[in-house]
C-alpha cells in the first residue's frame, strides 16, 4: 500500500471572469521508501498541490479530491480538527523560505518543541531537551546553544535546518519538501540534501520534493512528476525521464539545462509565457508553447498510462515511446 495515495485532486479560486484551477485533476502516489519530485515552471500548481494536502490553501480556495490517503487513512473525511492532528504528526513540511517560516520573535527551541507540546502534550521541560536533541540530529552546531537564539541570529543553512527539525520531530511519514535548498549555496544544498536522505532512511519516511532545480532531481528523487498549468503532463520514474522524456513540455525542461560536460550544447529557451488559468486554450494547454503541436492537439488531452508506470498528457506520446 502506498504511503500517500492522492486521485483526482483539485483546487479552485473565483475569479472575475469565471472561477479557475490552480490545481486540475493530479492524481499520484508514493511508496514506502521513494522519494517523488514535483518539478515545473513557478507557477504550475506545485505548491498549491502540497498545501492543498495539508488543508492550509488560502481561505478562498476549493479543495476536490477523489482520495488522499495517508497511509490508509482518506483525509478528505477528515474535519478540521482532525486534521489540525496530521499537520506535523503525519505530515510534516519545510517550507521554501526559512526565514519567513520561523517566527522571529521566538526561539528557535520554542519553535521546534512546538508541535511535541501540540501533539503530544509534553511537559516544557522535556519538550525542550527533546528539541534540542532533534536540532542535534539534524546537525546543529552546539544545539543547545543554538536552541536559545533567535532566528536572526542564524544563517540560512541553519535556518533550514531548525526547520527541518521542527518538521520531522513528532516522526511523521510523509515529509513534505517545498524548495529546501533555495538561497542556499552549493555547499549547503548539498549538507542539506544529504540531512534530508539520511533522514529519510533512518526514519522511513516518504519525500515528496518541490523544486524547479532538475539536477537536485537527478540526484535524490526516485519519481517524477512534471506539472505543467496545474496538470501532471508527465510521471514516471527519474531514470525514464532523463533517459527519454516523452512529453514536449519535459523534453523542452531538460533542453533548457546548462551542460557542463558540454561546452558546444545550446540552451533551449521556452517560446511564450504560461497560459492565464481563467482562460486557457483548448485542448492541450501546452499546444501554444509546443514546437512539435500537429493536428489534434486542439483536442482535450488525458493523463493516459502508455507503458508500465509511464504517464503521458499527449496524444503522440504512443509514437514517440516506440
């Protein structure tokens, strides 16, 4: 049984002209001990997906799902309360930006035991030596220390990783990885990628990772999933993707990524801009980007299966797979 089991998730605004999906029918699942990457443009419902599974969208926002399953457990059924239970406990998530996620008027020891004292109602005293052992797992310099400083005493890796701490804490089993390296040097995205699998293995949990960065891809991610206007136009496993991406809108991804190891390869560049999600074209929503568009793609386009564990939005997907 996977993990996380999502079907059919989707996320509505109003808008002025007629309401739109920022999120649009994204089905997938994670397995136990597999790491899944969300990757796309800014813009392309990545986020939004994530925060829709935490029911923390912001309040003008419709969630539809089918199914979300957490280990078992549908969340849809689940009511606020309830699911005020999974934030941290069964979900824990790092958010892209540290120093707006912590809060600058407490200590990062407060914010760490916070979700210990939410969740399972331990006394101040214990909450905190159980922080200050978290932010020494996660490698904090002299946690202790560090427990009592603000967050503007830190540096953004060490922001990152009291995040990580307070996010992981309560042990949940699925964590949820928003950007984790951004506006970190290479150094530390590397120090912090490596906490996060280290991490992963130790604990046995499950990663679903939101980067635009397709070489961090490469490196830590088992499965894929390319989003593209709120929709999976592709999903399948890291290797398949690199190896032969099936869709234009991936292979159109992958070309745009400089190659060290060649000097003569020219970049890529993405002709025209992401479509306004009130008013999006017919058919395949990527046709009026799309080099490679032909006849019938003004046609709606499905996520279809067309190999084993090989998704595809488009229609021509069958021919280029042969």
């Amino acid at each position: 049984m996977p993990v996380l089991n999502v079907e059919n998730l989707s996320v509505s605004f109003p808008c002025a002209r007629r309401p739109f999906r920022a999120v649009d029918g994204v089905s997938f699942a994670i397995e136990e001990g597999r790491t899944l990457a969300f990757v796309g443009e800014t813009g392309c419902g990545k986020t939004m997906t994530a925060l829709a599974l935490l029911r923390l969208t912001p309040p003008m926002a419709a969630i539809e799902a089918q199914s979300v399953a957490l280990s078992g457990r549908d969340l849809t059924r689940f009511s606020s309360e309830e699911m005020r239970a999974v934030r941290g406990r069964g979900i824990g998530m790092v958010f892209q930006d540290p120093a707006a996620a912590l809060n600058p008027v407490l200590t990062i020891g407060e914010q760490v035991m916070e979700a210990l004292r939410a969740h399972e109602r331990l006394p101040r005293r214990l909450a905190w030596e159980r922080a200050v052992h978290q932010l020494g797992e996660v490698g904090m310099p002299d946690p202790a220390r560090a427990a009592r400083r603000y967050p503007h005493e830190l540096s953004g890796g060490l922001k990152q990783r009291a995040t990580i701490a307070a996010a992981i804490i309560c042990r949940p089993s699925l964590l949820i990885a928003d950007e984790p390296t951004t506006a970190l040097d290479v150094t530390v995205q590397a120090q912090i990628m490596d906490l996060l699998a280290r991490l992963l293995a130790e604990r046995r949990m499950v990663l679903l990772l939101i980067t635009h960065d397709l070489g961090l891809v490469a490196e830590a991610a088992d499965d894929v999933a390319v989003m593209y206007a709120g929709r999976i136009v592709e999903r399948t496993d890291v290797q398949a993707l690199f190896a032969r991406p099936l869709h234009p809108y991936a292979r159109d991804l992958l070309a745009s990524v400089p190659r060290l190891t060649d000097a003569t390869h020219r970049l890529k560049s993405i002709e025209g801009t992401v479509p306004d999600l009130a008013d999006l074209p017919p058919g395949c929503v990527y046709a009026p980007r799309c080099s490679e568009r032909a006849e019938g793609c003004e046609r709606p386009q499905d996520l279809e299966e067309i190999a084993p564990g090989r998704w595809v939005r488009c229609w021509r997907a069958r021919w280029w797979a042969e």
